[in-house]
C-alpha cells in the first residue's frame, strides 16, 4: 500500500452508494477502508487500493476493532470519513434502531476516531430532513428542519450530533434527493411504476396534489458529489449542508403520464381523493396484506409535500450539479421492466 495515497474510511460500504463510492474514491487516489457488516450484500472485492475492513457499527468494541486495523494501516491520519451506514425502514413505524445504528453508531464512531487527525467527516442525511416547499418554490439548506417520521428524524438528530457534539470536526451533511438506477430501486418511484405496470386500481387514485413532487437523483452522480466533497474538503467550511438532487422535479401526474405511456401507450389519469377515505383504504389494505402493504396510513398525510431544490450551494462549493435527468432515465427504467420482469422485481426487492 501506498503511503503517498491519502487515506479514507467509507461505512456501509456494501450498500448501493457505498460500493460505488470505495470504487470511485480508489480511482481518485484514496486507499479506501470499507466498513460494513459481515454478510449480505458483499463489501467490494477484488478492487485495488480498497480494503473490506468487518465493522458493526451498534457495537464499540467492533468500531474500535476497526478503526485499529486502520490506524495500523496508515499514519493517523485520514483525508475523509464518509459515514453512510444508518437504519432505513419504509414502514414509518419507530424503531431503536435509528438510535442504535443511526444516530448512537454515529457517536461510537466519531469517539473511536479521536485517535485520528481526520481532514473531514461527511454524513450522508436526506432532504426530507427539511419542511416541504410550496409548489412553485425551492429549498435551500437554510430552510426550516421538519420530521415527519422516524427515519429523517433520526437524520437530523444525528446531524445536531455532530455539528454540536463534535464541534472541531470538519464536517458536511450531503442532504441527498431520492436516489435512483437505470432500473429503478428509488422505493416510492418504483412501487409507482409497479402500480402502472399491473393495471392497479389504486395507480388511479391519489391523496394530494397531483401537481406537487420529490427531487430525485442518479446514484452515480451522488457518488459524483461525495468525491466532490473529499476532494474538496479544505475549502468547504466545517458544519456545511449542501443539497444534492435534480433541478427539476417531475409532479406525480407527469411521472404518471410518463410511466402510462411508456408501459401501455397512453397516459395515466389519476383523480384525486380525500385523505381520511385513502387513510382507510390504506389501513384496510396493509390488513389484508399481514402489515406488508407498501403504502401506509402514514404516506396519506405526506402525499402532496413537494420538495424541489435549490442547488447553488453544491455548484458553488463543489463544482457539482447533476449529469442525468429522471424524466430521460425513466424511459430505461420501464424498458428493462418490459424486457424481464421477473429480474425487475428482483433487482428492485419486489414480489410479483
């Protein structure tokens, strides 16, 4: 191993962003640590200037086992942590593990790394973080912070962690949009076009305005981004949130349209309902589903928050904005649907 090689520890780094980000901080010039749990999915392999280092992070003796190999390994000091490993569940229910994982994980890691001159500690947070926009209007880091449910909540939490807890730290929050594949993988997007794709009755009903929408963004281009920031990381100041996401936000009814047409030829309407009787019809139908039903009661509450952001800030402090669009990725997203289902659902975590 080069000594020459700045030295950089990525968590979660089997996950869809993490092995991605290890491959291309390698290709950088970083000789990239790994952290992430033994088993599924695999930590990257047979990559050069990338070590699989086994760390669970809900467990101190385990963090600091990891950050042993590390010190080892290097000098003491480290050009970046980019801290990705965090609980995520689609269900809305709390769980103790946002704190185990999430936000207490967070501080075993920063408390096993004062051993370290670490240059810069980036965590990946969301955009949800921050209270909805109107339609029309756009989000700036600025903004007032809202949770609305567990998972942000634990994002912000962990966020206030560092920045107040940690406050020698060089760090930056990345408040990531929706990220999204060629073939998908972005949760709500992708039930959306499951919905479209088996003639649901429930693709033609909607709880909110139809106008409003979420940003998204090309997971490569996140991957873009937090290079980016390692890269940068003596002239981004300490405490620095930037919002990483598309310009543009499709509304739910032009990705409606757009997913009607590309499926079955035409577009796809959709009439608006009262949120109390979809609320029910949620309930109702997560029962019948044992609890596995993907739209909850919750979601009925959120169905017209419209986040559209303001990303001057990654343009000025990374050089960053985005290299794909959703609305021209969309059409490879169906295409792949309709050439192998079977492996759609598959890669998508879905069940036919």
């Amino acid at each position: 191993m080069s000594s020459e090689r700045p030295s950089v520890i990525v968590t979660g780094s089997s996950g869809l962003l993490g092995n991605p980000t290890c491959r291309r901080l390698a290709e950088a010039g970083y000789e990239v640590f790994g952290f992430d749990r033994v088993g599924l999915p695999e930590p990257p392999k047979s990559l050069e200037h990338v070590h699989d280092v086994e760390c669970d992070i809900t467990n101190y003796a385990s963090v600091q086992g990891a950050i042993a190999k590390v010190q080892r390994r290097t000098s003491g000091k480290l050009a970046s942590v980019v801290h990705m490993a965090a609980y995520y569940d689609f269900s809305g229910e709390d769980s103790d593990l946002y704190d185990k994982v999430t936000i207490n994980g967070t501080d075993r890691l920063l408390n096993a790394l004062d051993e370290f001159e670490v240059e810069q500690f980036v965590f990946t947070s969301t955009m949800l973080v921050h209270a909805p926009c109107k339609v029309g209007e756009r989000i700036h880091e600025d903004d007032p912070l809202e949770a609305k449910w567990p998972y942000p909540k634990s994002k912000i939490e962990t966020e206030r962690l560092i920045r107040e807890g940690r406050p020698n730290v060089r760090s930056v929050f990345l408040r990531v949009a929706g990220a999204y594949t060629e073939y998908g993988r972005q949760p709500t997007m992708v039930q959306q076009i499951k919905r479209i794709y088996e003639k649901d009755f429930q693709a033609r009903f909607f709880p909110g305005d139809t106008d409003a929408g979420q940003a998204a963004v090309h997971l490569d281009d996140v991957v873009d981004a937090i290079v980016r920031t390692v890269e940068r990381r003596h002239q981004i100041p300490p405490k620095t949130a930037i919002l990483i996401g598309e310009e543009e936000t499709l509304s739910y009814q032009t990705l409606q349209n757009l997913i009607g047409k590309q499926l079955h030829g035409k577009e796809w309407s959709t009439m608006e309902i009262p949120k109390p009787v979809a609320k029910v019809g949620a309930a109702i139908s997560d029962a019948v589903q044992g609890g596995d039903a993907f739209i909850k009661p919750f979601m009925v509450s959120m169905a017209d928050d419209h986040y559209a952001l303001d990303i001057s800030r990654a343009k000025e402090l990374l050089g960053w904005e985005p290299k794909h669009s959703l609305a021209m990725t969309l059409p490879k997203m169906t295409a792949a649907l309709k050439e192998d289902p079977d492996k759609w659902y598959q890669q998508n975590g879905l069940e036919r």
